[in-house]
C-alpha cells in the first residue's frame, strides 16, 4: 500500500525543504500538503506536479481532523505554537488510521538566561539523559504548552506521537516559496541597517545549530521509520521527543563573521563589532534579547542512535548564501 503523508507548512523554509527531500527520497509516496491560497497553490504545482494541494489554515479543524484521518504519517510543520491545529490533526488520527503524528517544535522550549544576557550558561539539555526534565520543563517555557498538548493528544486518542525540536536553523531553503530562517538572516539585516556589527552584551551565549537539508533529513528519517512495523527503532509517545544539531556556536562568533564578511562586501564601513548592552540591543530590534541573547544547548543523542548524521558541522559555509540572500 502507498503510505500517504499529509504535511503543513509545505510552503514554509523547513516544510519546503523537507517536502522536497521527502519527494526525492520516496517518489512513490502519496504527499498532500496544506497552503492558505491560491498563489502558493500555482507555485507548489508547477515544482510538484504530483503532490495533492489543500486550500485551508490551521484553524479549519475540519479539514485537519479528515486529513489527519487519511493519513500514515502527518507532519505539522507550520507552526510550533498554534495550540488547536495538532489537537485537530491527532483527534482525527484517532478516529481515522491511526497513523503516526510529527510535530516540529524548537529549542526556544530551553531557552537559559540564567546568566546575564549574552553570558554562557553551563546547562546542556540531552534529549536521551535528561528526557524527563525535557518533558517537564515549566509552561511558560517557549512552545512547551504545544508540545504538551502534542503528548496528552497522542495518549488520549491512541496515536503516537515524536517532537522534532530544531535549534537555529541555517542555510537556503530549498522549497518553492518561502526560503528564509530567521536569527540569521535578521541579524545580518540588523547589522547592515545599524552600519557596524553587534553582540547582546559578550556575546558569550551559546545555541546550537543546524543546517536545513540535515534537518530535512532527519524528518525524512523519521517518517521512515514511522512507516516500519510498530515505528521502527524510532522512540514515539512521551520520550519521542528528538532535539537535532549539528554542535554548537557563541553568537559573538557568528557576528564576527558577518562584520567580516559584510565589511569586505563593502556594506558595512567596519569589521570591529560592537558589545551593546541589553537596553541598545533591544533598539536595534524588538527582539534581540530572544533572538541573540540567550542560550540554548541541546545535544541530539536520540536522533543519532536512528544512525542520522549531519553534513554540514559549521554554520561559517553558509554565510555569504545567507548574506546574498538578505542582500539581494
Ligand atoms: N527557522 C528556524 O530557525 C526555526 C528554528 C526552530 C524551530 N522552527 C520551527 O519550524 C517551523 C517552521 O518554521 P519556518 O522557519 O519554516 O517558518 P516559515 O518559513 O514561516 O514556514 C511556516 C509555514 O507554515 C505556514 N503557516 C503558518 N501558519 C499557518 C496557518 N495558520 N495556517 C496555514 N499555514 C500556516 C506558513 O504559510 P504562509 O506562507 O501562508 O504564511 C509557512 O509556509 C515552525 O514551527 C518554527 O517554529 C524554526
């Protein structure tokens, strides 16, 4: 039988990527994907004529619930704190296949500022050794409620669930609409707007990354094994829960190769980046102390016990692809 995949946020930079490395891996896989209108309607046609296209949003619990019930595997990846869409999904799994439900979260859920902003924290979350304070952490914590509800929805309508919880993510996305993360390409605006580079105070503070084709890889991966006998090795339900990175950066260091790098290009006239305190970060954007300032530190054990490893180890590479493409 041709497992059917149904996939949100298909015109997104992690939905797009991962739609079109699932696509090339399995060809023969029925994939149905959701978009709000009909301008990314005519453009997901023209790059994947085969793939069934949606009209509709997150908050038409109807269509969610029916497709939800079609389908093998679902994955949510348009959004990781809309709080009735994966509700909807998973009811309707419930009552329908009783497939496999993957939802994409992020590694804001550990966002540490324990430390002053732009200081490093010595907390480092291993999705295999500390699953329990993982699946614990306190709701206020970033997209936690989501990814709670994500686990009672599962358990109470029998369908199993994993929690794929990226960090930054970088690279070009590959899919046919939107192509752009967000710390990154943000940053370089910033930078460039402000003429000189910048850190949130030190810029000690550390996150992991990952590039988006590993990413798109390791959700490739998952649905694989979702579609094996009983999930394959894949761990689903509570402890389901994968961080994915590829090692770890001080954002000091990534705003030092942007001055670099922008300077030469010649669209900043300094290569020395200033140290801003909070109060001066936040001028230059709203949400700098969130974006640059904290520290998130995950290491991806579960993911690599499924034998996935990440090409690309360094976030460096793909600087000038990001610049050229915030510059363009
Ligand atoms: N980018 C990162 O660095 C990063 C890091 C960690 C986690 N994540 C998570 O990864 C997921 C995808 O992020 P992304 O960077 O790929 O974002 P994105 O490029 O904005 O993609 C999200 C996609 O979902 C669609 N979408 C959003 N809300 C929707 C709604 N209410 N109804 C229907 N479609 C909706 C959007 O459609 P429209 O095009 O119509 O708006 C968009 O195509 C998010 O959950 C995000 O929190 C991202």
């Amino acid at each position: 039988m041709i497992p059917r995949i149904f996939i949100t946020g298909a015109s997104g930079f992690v939905g797009g990527t991962t739609t079109g490395a699932l696509r090339k891996a399995h060809p023969d896989y029925e994939v149905v994907v959701l978009v709000r209108n009909e301008g990314q309607v005519n453009t997901l046609r023209q790059a994947w004529p085969d793939v069934e296209i949606i009209i509709g949003t997150l908050d038409d619990d109807g269509i969610l619930a029916t497709e939800g019930g079609k389908a093998d595997v679902v994955l949510h990846i348009a959004s990781s704190d809309h709080m009735n869409a994966p509700q909807s999904i998973i009811a309707g799994m419930g009552r329908g296949k009783k497939g496999r439900f993957i939802h994409i979260s992020g590694t804001g859920v550990i966002n540490d500022v324990s430390t002053s902003l732009g200081d490093e924290s010595t907390k480092v979350y291993d999705d295999v050794k500390d699953i329990q304070e993982i699946i614990n952490l306190p709701m206020t914590a970033y997209h936690r409620s989501v990814d709670d509800a994500v686990i009672i929805s599962g358990q109470e309508y029998g369908v199993p669930t994993a929690i794929i919880c990226p960090p930054m993510i970088h690279g070009v996305g590959k899919g046919p609409c939107k192509k752009r993360s967000i710390q990154i390409p943000i940053l370089i605006e910033a930078i460039v707007e402000r003429g000189r580079a910048f850190t949130v105070g030190q810029g000690n503070n550390k996150w992991d990354h990952i590039h988006v084709r590993d990413l798109a890889n390791a959700i490739v991966l998952m649905v694989e094994e979702a579609l094996k006998p009983n999930g394959g090795a894949a761990t689903w339900g509570p402890q389901g829960y994968y961080f994915v990175e590829a090692g770890e950066f001080a954002w000091r260091e990534i705003s030092a190769e942007l001055a670099h790098l922008l300077h030469a290009q010649a669209k900043i006239a300094s290569s020395e980046v200033d140290k801003l305190t909070v109060e001066e970060a936040t001028k230059v954007h709203w949400w700098a102390p969130v974006l640059w300032g904290g520290n998130s530190r995950s290491r991806a054990s579960r993911i690599r016990t499924l034998e996935w490893m990440p090409d690309i180890t360094t976030v460096s590479p793909t600087l000038p692809e990001m610049i050229q493409q915030v510059l363009k």
